[in-house]
C-alpha cells in the first residue's frame, strides 16, 4: 500500500522527540548535562539571573557593559553579523564565565528571501515545501548570527477580525499541527548544532487565537477539554518535533495570563509532555500582568512567572531587577532559578555555541536561485482559484490586450505580508512586472491601477481604470489588504475590502468584459458580491518575494492551481466565527429552513423551521474549509474501507479512486474526515484526520490509499481522559470539509 506521506511526517516527528525525550540517556546527552552541571556550579546567584535576562538593545556600550557584567543570557534584533561578533566576544571573552550569547529575531516566513504569510502556506497543504522554506529561511538569518527564531506560530485562528491569523496555519489543530512540525524541523534541521540552524519557538502557548471579538491582545475563556482538544495539539506536535523552545502568550485564559500559568506551564508542558527545552515570556508579558491586574507590581509580576516556569524574560527586566531579592526572602527557591538556568544553558550547548560562538557564513545565501526557486513554488501551491465561470481562466497567448488594475497589481512592498522585517521591496517580484515581463511579448498589457492603495477612497482614478478595460478583452483586478492591515496588533471590526476596491470592481464588471480578480491579503476576507461579480476569483494570502510570478504563470496556465482554504470564508460578518469543526447542535440546519425575504408576513412562530442557522445567511459560508479549485477537473469513486470493527488499537486502512477528468494535468488534495456519531461529549461535525497532494496527468487515475491509527479518533471526554470512545463514526474522502464519498466504520 502507497503510504501516506503526511503520517510519514508525523512519524519522523514522533522519531525527532523519542531522540530528544530521551537525550539523557545518550552519551551525547549526559555529556551535555555534564556540562550544564559544571558551569551552572560555578555561576553566582546574579549571573543565574543574568542568563534569564534578554534584551533588545539600542546602545551598543550600554549593552556591553552589562554583557561583560554576566547580566544577559540573549539578545534579539541584531542582524549585522559583525555587530553581533564583536558583542559575542564580549560575552565569550570578557566575562567572568564565557557564556555565549543566544541571538534571536522573528524570522516568520523568510528572511531575506521572504514566503508566503504562515496562512498562505498553510494552503499549499504541503509540508515538504513548508519545511523547505524554513530551512531556507534559517539558513540566511544564520548567515547574520541568528540561531534563534520565535516561529512557527502555532495558534488556532478561527476569526478572522484577528489581525495574527496571518501569522496561523488557521482554523484545524491537525493541519496546523503537521504544518507547525514541518517548520519546526525546517528551522532546526538534522542538527541544532548544524550553524545554519535556527533554534525554533512554539508560540503562543496557548489560545491566544481565541481573542474575545478577534481584538489581539484579549481575554479568552477556553474550559480546559475544548483547551486540550483543539488548542493544545499544535503544540503537543511542536514538541514531538523536537522543539527547542516554546513562548508564553499574552492573553488570560480565565483569568490567569499565560506566562503566569504554573498549569499549562509546569502539569502541561513539563510534567505530562516532559518538554526540556526552554520557555520565554512574550515581549514584555511578565511586566503587563501587572496592566492587567493579576499582580501587584514587578516583583511580584517576576515571582509568579518564574514559579508558574518562564525561565527567560525578553525585556522587561522583571527578572534582573527583583529575583536576586525574591530568592533571598523565600519567594522564589534557588531550585526553581537552577532549573530555568539549566533548560537555558542546555539550549546553547545543543546549538553548539560554546563550540562555534561566531558567525560563520563564508558564502553569501541570500535571494540565491535555489531560495527564490522554493518562495516561488510555495507562492505557486498557495494560490487558491475559489470561482472560474465559463473557464475563463486560463488565459492564453491569444487573449489580445489585458486590462490591469487595482492597488495591489504593482505593490512590491505590500505582497510581502506582515512580520518582514528585514525583506527588502527592491527584489519583490510583483504580478504587474512578472506579466510584462513573462507575456508581455505575447499579450498587450494596459495599467490603470484605478486606485494608488488599498485604503484609497478617492475615485478620481477609477474612470481611467474603466476606459483602459473598455480597450482589452479580459480585466485582470488586483485587490486585498496592505501588509500593515493584518498581523499583530491589526485586528480589524470589518474585514471588507478597504477603501473604494469594490467600488472599483463594480465599475469594471460594469464593462461587460471577462474580469478575473485577484485578491493578496493577510486574513480571509468577506468578498461575496465581489466574487458575485467576477467571472474568476483568485485568492492569494500575501505570497511573498516571488508572488509576481506565480501568479502569473497560474493566471496564463503555466501553472494549475492548487491550493485549499486553511481557514472557512465567511458569507457575512455576523457569522464570524464560523468554522466547520463546529459542535453537532440537538437542531442542526437542514435543507428546509426559510430565509428572510422567504418568510410570509405574519408568519407563525416557527415556520422558519426551529434550527440552527441565521435568517439572512443561511447555513454555509461562501467558502469553506479545504476549497480550492483547478482548471481541470477530479472525479472520486470506489471508496473501500472494509467492512467490520476496528479495534481501538488498530488501523483505520481505505483507499479511494481519483481521476483525472479534465483537460489540464494537476494536483489535487485528498482530504480525510471523520465523525465520531456518538461521544462521551458532543463531538465535530467533522474533523480532518488525512490528506495527501497526489499529481495526475489529464485522463490519469490512481487508486489512494490511507491507513490512519484509530488512536487518531482520541479525545479528552467526559472524565477528563484520553482516549477513544467505542461507537459508530462516519468518514468522508473528498476535495473538500463540504463534499467527499462517505462510508460508516465502528470502533471497539
């Protein structure tokens, strides 16, 4: 049986952590706690301290003063390789023990050479291409003396107001899951010990995707079995992946913030999961738990971090300024300081710091052709195609003259998406010059880009846009979000298009001619009369340097489509949050129920039918989970999953036709759901539990096969335990969360 390539990648993670789990019981291991030991004897109670301290420095003597003084463990923001050299000389030749300097940046998708947003990754369904670009990204950020990033950000998003869910892999803890893994072995590589490795950081543990009202920063209520069902796996993942560190979030969960949170801290994370790596607050989370009320002042703010297990403070310097006391009073145990110290010092032995504490790049890897090649790729598979009426893409060489406008058709800066801060605009390759450039010797291109940016609301420039598309045969209309419009501290009440974009778009659909519209944003925006009124819509999470190109290979055939929402689109924004793994209600939405310009005056209470749905919006989104077109088109048939129980130790094996019925080669993404009919708990609708990208030729079929561990079917129920209820589950194969062939399966 062909086996599945993404429990293939769950299992080299489960593989990465049995070698880290067990790393003490190597020779390599106890060397390395040999070494911990040693110098963790010798240090003062201050230079404990010192090691908990990171900082963002601005003066250079300021810093070195307290770094040849042992008061800092790491530093970020610092990229210029020969600033960080000559402070790591500081801190490996002038102070008392030579304990080197960890270095750190948000190195989020890409360094130089920058990928599509986390999102837009996430739909690429593709984790070889995933951890590719973060091996790609390590490996230029090491050039500069980087080995630490706070990436991959593994929250579950499910709102879309929420300006990081640019930064998510969305709305599923399994596709997030294997996404999160993927990056987390592309950052570390083989080795951490590799200098073209970046030490990786799960963030932001936990729920902080789940703001009240998508507004960052927020509170959030999630009990603790929807906290370990849905938010939790992601991380439980990054650590089976060998995850170096892990990053506390901002929020409160019922009450407690995060980086005080001794449960998910300590009986989560260091008992049950038995993670050894290292744990930092977010910038400045240890100070603001006085903001919000859960301490009194900054020693106590340093106490309750210290003792619920942060063991780094990134700058506020809570730690360096009170603990010294806090331990003398007998708040805080010279234990607990021992072993925040220990998982500090043994992140930069297994970096391989002591040994090789300087930079030592000696050829130049940034925007080299392999790295452009694999941003160009993940842009290509990111590109999800959500309407094509009438084939009217793709275009061809024979399209004559092609209208372009819109504010994103030539914004090198703004493709590049949030969290870039060392991308540079010059080498983006925008979709405006990649036509000229590609097809440009084939086609006629006319610009006008009708408005100067997203949040344009002049229309002075919208008559231009329409003469330009009253001479061509197709209008191609590049619309989205600006890059400051999403990422942190970006949420946003209306997530429409900004600006005057659909007014723009109505006046151009105006013309009677084919308009395809392609949109570049951070976050799934509500686009249902903009798609009404395109003949093809093209949805681009920020896609990076290389975005130009792909898009217009995709735009011309070059490339066929292949992307799948990571996240469900919603029709309206009342409906937000809305996702598909939603809680089977007693009264689920059927085809029966009356919408609102349906219902008769005067009607009866309950002619509208008594279900769950909204009057004005009915029960679907406009797109959902794991949608994604192609130019071609795939069949499903022949479902065989075999008839009988499986025990709950088994596995869960069938297999499933897939043809290839159109006129183009392409890819597809097999998707695998399941529902657990009967659980100690209400249970999903669905869950995705699979999938696989399968490439076929046009007329090509090939029989897919799945075996998936019933252990996979495990939820904490009623008692607050793990594991699998025996019962009647259904399971769905198919190209969508909405449309797949079915059959019914037991467990026992």
């Amino acid at each position: 049986m062909r086996k599945n390539r993404i429990l293939a990648a769950m299992a080299m993670a489960a593989m990465t952590f049995v070698s880290c789990s067990t790393d003490y019981e190597t020779k390599a291991g106890r060397e390395t706690e040999r070494k911990v030991e040693d110098l963790l004897g010798k240090m003062t109670l201050e230079e404990k301290i010192g090691q908990m301290n990171q900082l963002s420095p601005w003066d250079f003597g300021e810093l070195a003063a307290k770094v040849r003084n042992g008061e800092v463990g790491s530093i970020l923001n610092y990229t210029d390789p020969e600033l960080v050299d000559s402070i790591q000389r500081i801190a490996v030749e002038e102070s008392r023990l030579g304990i080197p300097l960890l270095v750190a940046r948000d190195v989020v998708h890409g360094y130089k050479t920058i990928l599509p947003i986390p999102l837009g990754q996430a739909a690429t369904f593709n984790p070889e291409i995933v951890e590719k670009g973060a091996r790609m990204a390590a490996t230029e950020a090491s050039s500069d003396g980087v080995r630490w990033t706070f990436a991959p950000m593994i929250d579950i998003a499910r709102d879309p107001r929420w300006g990081r869910i640019a930064e998510s892999c969305g709305e599923d803890p399994y596709l997030t899951s294997v996404m999160g893994a993927a990056m987390i072995r592309g950052f570390q590589g083989d080795s951490l010990s590799d200098p073209s490795s970046l030490a990786a950081c799960a963030k932001h543990f936990v729920a902080y995707g789940a703001a009240e009202g998508g507004r960052d920063y927020n509170s959030t209520y999630i009990p603790e079995r929807l906290l370990r069902n849905v938010y939790l796996p992601p991380f439980k993942s990054a650590v089976d992946a060998g995850c170096a560190s892990f990053m506390t979030s901002f929020n409160d969960n019922d009450g407690v913030p995060s980086t005080a949170n001794s449960f998910v801290l300590r009986n989560i994370l260091r008992d049950e999961w038995k993670f050894d790596g290292m744990v930092v607050s977010d910038w400045t989370s240890i100070s603001e738990m006085i903001v919000h009320g859960f301490c009194t002042d900054a020693t106590d703010a340093a106490e309750k971090a210290v003792n619920a297990g942060v063991d780094m403070d990134m700058v506020s310097e809570a730690y360096i300024n009170h603990l010294a006391a806090s331990v003398k009073e007998g708040n805080v145990s010279m234990n607990t300081i021992d072993d925040a110290v220990r998982n500090i010092l043994r992140l930069k032995f297994r970096l391989g710091l002591f040994e090789s504490p300087y930079v030592s790049t000696s050829q130049e890897v940034k925007y080299c052709d392999e790295h452009l090649e694999i941003a160009r790729k993940a842009a290509e598979q990111s590109v999800i195609l959500l309407k094509n009426s009438q084939e009217t893409l793709p275009l061809s060489d024979r399209t004559g003259t092609i209208a372009v406008a819109g504010p994103m058709a030539d914004a090198p800066y703004e493709q590049l998406g949030t969290w870039v801060f060392d991308g540079e605009k010059s080498y983006t390759q925008t979709p405006l010059e990649a036509l000229r450039a590609l097809y440009g010797d084939k086609v006629d291109i006319i610009y006008e880009p009708g408005l100067c940016y997203s949040r344009d609301k002049s229309m002075s420039g919208i008559a231009k846009a329409v003469a330009a598309a009253g001479k061509a045969d197709v209008i191609i209309a590049f619309l989205g979000e600006e890059a400051i419009l999403s990422g942190e501290a970006h949420s946003l009440a209306n997530v429409e298009l900004q600006g005057a974009q659909t007014e723009l778009l109505r006046a151009l659909s105006k013309t009677g001619k084919p308009l395809v519209t392609v949109i570049m944003a951070g976050r799934p925006l509500v686009i249902t009369e903009e798609a009404e009124i395109s003949d093809a819509v093209l949805y681009s999470f920020h896609p990076g340097t290389m975005g130009g190109p792909a898009i217009a290979d995709i735009l011309f055939g070059k490339v066929n489509p292949s992307g799948k929402t990571p996240v469900t689109f919603p029709r309206m924004l009342g409906q937000i949050p809305v996702y598909y793994a939603q809680n089977q209600t007693g009264r689920p939405a059927n085809a029966e129920e009356m919408l609102i310009e349906e219902i008769p005056v005067e009607a009866g209470q309950t002619s509208v039918g008594c279900r769950s749905f909204y009057l004005d919006a009915g029960t679907s989104p406009l797109f959902p989970f794991g949608y994604g077109l192609s130019y071609t088109s795939f069949e499903y048939s022949g479902l065989d999953l075999p008839a009988g129980s499986i025990p709950r130790d088994g596995e869960l094996t069938f297999s499933v036709n897939l043809k290839n019925a159109g006129k183009h080669d392409g890819t597809e993404i097999v998707q695998v759901y399941v529902q657990d009919k009967a659980g100690s708990v209400t249970r999903p609708v669905k869950e995705l539990k699979a999938f696989q990208r399968i490439f076929l030729k046009k007329g090509e079929s090939r029989r897919v096969s799945f075996s998936v561990p019933v252990s996979e079917l495990a939820f904490w129920g009623y008692d607050m335990k793990y594991g699998v209820d025996p019962g009647d589950f259904t399971l769905w194969v198919g190209t969508s969360s909405a449309n797949g062939l079915s059959a019914d399966f037991n467990v026992y």
